[in-house]
C-alpha cells in the first residue's frame, strides 16, 4: 500500500490544493482532493485488463469551482433538500440558505447546505499507508446552520478493493448533522457513455415520495409494483421513463430509498454491475437511507480529458438520512445535541468478473 501527494492547483485566494492517491497491491488507485474532501478518481482494471477510471469529474481547480455538480464531493452539514429553507429546533425557527429556485427565481429549497462542505478546502493528512484524512471547522451560523462544527473525513482503501470512508462531526450547538459523499459512478469508465445498461440492485422496498420540489411529502411509498422496484437486480434504463408520476416529477431516478436492515450497523444496501466492463460495485452503509440519483440533469460540462458528462451519463449512491428530516418528525433523527457525536461509515467493494 502507498499514498502519494501532489499539487493539483489554487484556488482563487491563492490556498494550494492537494490531490492524495492511494494505490494498494492490486493496482486499484484511489484518489482525493483537499477541496471539497472531494473522491476524484477511482481507477481498477476492468476484464479486459484495461484501466478504468470509473469516476466522473474534472481536472483543474477551476472546473470544479464553476462547473461542478457535486461530482465527488463531501456534502454537508446537512445532505440533500431541506424544505423552505427551514426548520425549527426547540421553538427557534433557522432560516438556511436557499439555493434551489423555482421558475421565477425564488429561493424554495436549501440543497446540500448552499455547497459549504463541497467548495472549502480541507486541512488534509496522510494518516496511515492506506488512508487520508481531512478536517474542516465549519463557523457557526454559515450559511443559517446553528452551531460550530468540527468535521473529519477518513478515506481507506484495503488490499479487497474496498473503500471505506469515516466521518465524524461535533457541534458546539443542536444542529442538524447529514453527511455524505456525491459521487458519480460509471462502471464502464467515464468517458463510456450513459449508465442505462447498469444493472442495479437495492435492499429497499420503499422510498420517500417527493413533491414538485423534490421534498419528501413524510409518507413512505412501497416500490413493489412500480418503476422504483430494484430488489431484483434490473437495468436502470429499464423502466427510466415510465409514465409514473413520481419519476416525472425528477425527470428520472433522483429519490431516498429507506435500507430495509438498516440499523446503524454496516448494511449491504446497493449492488451494481456493468456488464461491458465486469465491473462490480456493492455499497454498505450505516445510515437509514441512500439517494439513487440518475445523473437527469447533467447537460453536457466538459470533464476530466475533455469528455463532456452528458444526460445521465453517471449515478450517485448518496447514503444519508432521509431528505428533509429536520422538519419530519416521523424520519430517522438527525438532530444532534451539542457535544453529541455523529458517526458513520461508507464502503464501496468492487470485483471484476470475466465473461
């Protein structure tokens, strides 16, 4: 096992950005910004023994600064939609930024915090032979969150091929707390084309339908019957523009799927494989729940070696609580008393298989 670390660039105050690779004996690299804590590349041989780089994303500072969607980074203090911009915490109503609009421009929603965790860089460490760690303060009342938190982020890749990423956080102040990773995969390569041919399988038989602005209405909605039903493994592309309400309202996949054992130990909770690669990924998690998100809203930014990230040309597998939770009492808590640490973990495993 080695890490290795590398300018990778600036940023616009002039702080240097750091890229870590960790490479273990199988040849699988691994490799992780100091902005954003960002997953960058995930590199393994495929069946045919070519190297496939199977993660999307950029290569410059400044593509990641003004193009980027999320590819790869940390998110947090709080993951994924918080209705109206709001949520109340012992009578005291927070108002947080909104940085989703609707048609007319209006702030409606506040998505992954306003990027705060995603577009900061990190103080970074090589902590041991097989993993990196980053740390970040994030200042009380940024952004509208209560409360200054301290975060760390640990990414270790083991001699199987598996990744494994720890995070950590406290807060001087009850806040809520939701991290998780934005990773777009490909498990053909990036520069493969579209993931509709991904044959996919998730350990969850309901999701949290959403409303026209993708906010968990609070029920919980069986997939069995529906387009959302992934317990057997099926393509993704297979029933992608069915005529259901719910997949019309996100233009695709882009909803929380509630792990059927979740229960605060690792779980198997997603398996996926691409067949012209062999490449297979399975996902364990802690958390109660994880966003299949499709990839419907990339439009085409020019990515890593100039490949442009086209519609649904990458999917995410974001393990959170559930969207909104701060204002669903019926959702998992992720409101954390000050001085209450909050744990979990991720690991992706992959395999080739031959034909």
């Amino acid at each position: 096992m080695t890490v290795t670390k590398a300018p990778f660039g600036t940023m616009p105050d002039g702080r240097d950005v750091f890229e870590f690779t960790i490479e273990n004996d199988n040849g699988m690299k691994v490799s992780v910004l100091s902005l954003g804590a960002t997953l960058r590349s995930i590199i393994l041989p495929d069946k045919n023994g070519n190297e496939q780089d199977i993660l999307l994303g950029f290569d410059t500072v400044a593509d990641y600064l003004e193009k980027s969607s999320y590819q790869g980074a940390a998110v947090g203090p709080c993951a994924n939609r918080i209705g109206g911009g709001k949520f109340v915490i012992d009578e005291q109503t927070f108002d947080v930024i909104k940085n989703e609009t609707d048609q007319n421009g209006n702030g409606v929603t506040c998505l992954h915090s306003g990027g705060e965790f995603s577009f900061e860089v990190w103080q970074s460490i090589i902590a041991d032979s097989d993993s990196v760690e980053f740390c970040y303060t994030s200042p009380d009342g940024l952004n509208g969150f209560p409360g200054e938190m301290k975060v760390q982020i640990v990414y270790k890749l083991g001699q199987n091929n598996d990744l494994h990423i720890s995070y950590k956080a406290v807060c001087d102040r009850k806040t809520p707390i939701n991290l998780t990773n934005h990773a777009y995969f490909n498990l053909a390569g990036y520069a493969s084309g579209n993931i509709l041919s991904h044959v996919l399988q998730l350990n969850c038989s309901q999701i949290t339908p959403v409303d026209a602005f993708s906010i968990p209405t609070g029920e919980l909605m069986s997939v069995a019957g529906t387009a959302f039903d992934f317990t057997e493994p099926k393509q993704i592309g297979k029933d992608i523009n069915n005529d259901e309400e719910q997949l019309k309202l996100t233009g695709g996949y882009d909803h929380n799927f509630v792990i059927d054992a979740a229960d605060g130990t690792l779980q198997k909770c997603a398996y996926v494989y691409a067949e012209n690669s062999g490449i297979v990924m399975n996902v364990y998690t802690t958390m109660p729940g994880v966003q299949f998100y499709a990839g419907n809203f990339l439009k085409g930014e020019t990515g890593k070696s100039g490949t442009p990230m086209e519609h649904r040309s990458g999917f995410c597998l974001e393990t959170q609580y559930y969207p909104d939770s701060p204002n669903k009492p019926s959702f998992p808590n992720c409101i954390f008393d000050a001085g209450q640490e909050f744990i979990s973990e991720t690991v992706y495993t992959f395999e080739t298989m031959a034909d």
